[in-house]
C-alpha cells in the first residue's frame, strides 16, 4: 500500500512537540491515526540524536504484560533516560484498565513528550478533559483528504474523473486495497458497524442498536438539510421506530463523539449571532454514506457540500450554516479574524441555477469575500465580485480558501 505523508498533521504534531501537554491523536475509526503517530516517532527519532523514543503498540501480544496500568507505569519509568529527549508513545491505550493513572502520573513526573492514540469508545473528546484534567491537546485526524487521495493513487490522472470516484470511495484509505467497489465499500461497512455496534453500544451500555442505526442512516441520508432532535424523532417514530427527541438528541451526540458525524451550528448573519435552534449534519466519509445507503441516488450536489465542509474543517476554520431573513447561505467560515461566506453547488450550467446560487451571497451587504465553490470544470472567474471556484480544483488549492 503507498505511503502517503500526512503533513499537515505532521507540522501540527511538531509544532507540539516538547510542549508539557499530552498529545491525543483523535479521529474516526481506520482514519490513520496509528500510521501517523508511527510516522510522526520515526521522524523525529531520525532527526534527533539525543532521541529516547518509547513506543508501545497495546494491541502486541508481546507487550500483553503492560495491559495493567501499574506494569505500564513502571515499563515507562524504568525506559527514562536521564539527559536524553524522552518520548513515550503508546498506540491502543484504551487496552490498559486504568490507563489514566499511568499516564497522569508519568506526566506529573515530568521529563516525558507523551503522544497517545485510541479506540473512540474510550477516548471520546467529551472525555479527554476528566481522563486528563486538561492537560491534554488534541491532533484531530481526518479521513484522506482530495490531495491525499490522489497523492495515493497517483496525481497525474485527470481531475474531475478523480474528484467523481473520490466522492463515491470516500478518504478511508484503507478500502483502498480493494480492488473494485462493493469490496470496498464491504470493507468501509465493517468499519461503521464496529463502531456502532461495538465502541458505542460498549461504552453507553446501550440497549439495543436499533434506535442508533435508523438514527445514523436518517442523517446520512439528509447530511446537508438542517435537523434537530424533536424532527429527527418523529420521523423516525413515523417510520415505526419508537424514541423520542431526549434519545435521539443523546445518540446524536455520541454520534458526534465518535466521529461518525460533524455538526455545523446556524449563524444570523443580520444579528451577527449564534442560533440554537437546529443545525447541519455532515457524515465523516461520503463513501460511508454510500457503503451504507447505497449509490442509486447520488445526490452530487449534497455530497460535494460535504466535501466541502470537511475540508474547511481540514484548513483550521470553524464553520456555520449562514441564515440571512429567509435564505441561507451554505457556510460562514471563521479564522481568528477572516470570515467567508461559501455556496456550494453542482451544476451551474443554467443561467436560472448560477441566479439562484448567487442569490444569498448578493443579498450580504458586507465587505467580506464570497465564494461559489461549484463544479464548473474551469478555471476560477467572477460574478458580481462572488469568487466562482471549481470544487475540484478547489480541493487542490494551497491555503485556508483555495
């Protein structure tokens, strides 16, 4: 399998490196996580001749001794080299009962660069705080990016052919090893039931896992229209599955937690204020979506607005779904003090399509930059000072927009 360096999760892991946090590497299920932090600790023991990298793969049976945490702790603290830089590494920490006192204690001690990955079920962001009295940061990972895909596959194919079979078999570079598309998607399938059925089920001691898959498989199906958890449940009580919005918005959350699922909260952009009522949901993968629902109905425009957001996501923004009176505008990108306002659509071709695009955008009476992110198969031109840019090409960009 080709070996694709990660860099921008590499720049961000030695940004951080030496700093007194604990370092979790977080991420959906087969995202690479593991990969990254191998590579991250081989770098930088090659680059440092004072290095005293520990790494420890939980899952080995060689280091099934180290499953208590107080074997663990003493493994580490017997592994110090005094005047060396000391790296401990640990890969499926979550395989250790108890994990947290080692690991609180080794970093009190001081003198150690600690660098953790995890199993989702036990190292939930909404747990890192109490399991490490925030003294953590966490390295967020994502599935393959557009740029990574083709770095694997090679970038000398042609783009928009590229972008359409990207969508389809989506960033877990992992089904990639499948040579057509239902065994791929067989492979993405495993990795979605053993996070519903296993991680989540484990962690919340769930009854049963009906009420979560209907759940999970409305939201992919409407990744991109705005939901909440009261219309979530009576559609799915209309469709004979009996909950109700308290669960529903609980599941959600876990959902969330495990990052199967990023929410995009709504944005007044007259009152420049957050609103609490109802949000977006987009799916982690858009192959997992179609592994999961199938691809009888690709719903392009949808799934490039997912796209999308994921990669603003990638860049550092925080992202808002934009409400303007009645109209909505995609998204409302923030970073520190730049703010964008981004349309994403398919097909412009029409005339009757672009005005409707365009619309919202037109309709902000500020100075900030406005962008249609489409699939235009050109190069980048302008409407009306609105950027109108090839989500493809876009995807290919240098920077936070591209």
């Amino acid at each position: 399998m080709p070996l694709v360096y990660r860099s921008t999760y590499m720049e961000r892991l030695h940004t951080l490196e030496g700093t007194r946090d604990i370092k979790v590497i977080t991420g959906v299920r087969r995202s690479g996580k593991s990969e990254l932090m191998k590579a991250f600790a081989s770098e930088s023991a090659a680059s440092d001749s004072m290095s005293n990298n520990v790494y420890l793969d939980l899952l080995d049976l060689d280091n099934e001794e180290l499953l208590e945490y107080h074997a663990l702790h003493k493994r580490v603290i017997d592994s110090y080299r005094e005047g060396a830089h000391n790296r401990l590494f640990i890969d499926e920490i979550q395989l250790c009962e108890g994990f947290e006192r080692a690991i609180n204690s080794i970093h009190t001690r001081g003198g150690w660069d600690i660098y953790l990955t995890g199993s989702n079920a036990f190292l939930l962001s909404s747990d890192l705080a109490s399991l490490f009295t925030g003294r953590q940061r966490e390295v967020h990972v994502f599935p393959f990016s557009f740029c990574e895909y083709r770095e694997y596959f090679g970038g000398d194919r042609e783009i928009d052919d590229d972008l359409d079979n990207y969508v389809r078999r989506g960033g877990l570079a992992g089904s990639y090893a499948y040579g057509s598309l239902t065994e791929s998607y067989g492979y993405v399938r495993g990795v979605y039931r053993t996070i519903l059925t296993r991680d989540l089920v484990q962690k919340f001691s769930l009854p049963d896992t009906t009420v979560l898959e209907r759940l999970a498989e409305y939201m992919m199906d409407n990744a991109g229209n705005l939901n909440s958890p009261n219309n979530i449940a009576n559609t799915l009580e209309a469709n004979k599955v009996s909950t109700n919005h308290v669960t529903v918005g609980r599941y959600m959350s876990y959902l969330r937690d495990a990052f199967v699922f990023y929410n995009a909260r709504r944005f007044d952009i007259k009152g420049k204020r957050y609103l609490s009522t109802q949000a977006k949901h987009y799916v982690c993968d858009t192959g997992m979506r179609y592994a999961i629902l199938g691809t009888r109905n690709m719903e392009w425009g949808r799934m490039y607005e997912n796209v999308v957001f994921l990669e603003l996501l990638r860049r550092g923004y925080e992202v808002y779904v934009g409400k303007l009176y009645q109209k909505e505008v995609d998204f409302v990108v923030k970073m520190e003090s730049e703010l964008v306002y981004i349309q994403v659509s398919d097909d412009i071709g029409s005339q009757s399509t672009l005005d409707r695009e365009l619309s919202p955008l037109l309709s902000i009476r500020d100075a900030f930059p406005k962008v249609l992110i489409a699939r235009t198969r050109h190069e980048e031109y302008s409407v009306e000072g609105v950027r109108i840019i090839d989500v493809a090409r876009w995807l290919l960009g240098d920077g936070p927009l591209g």
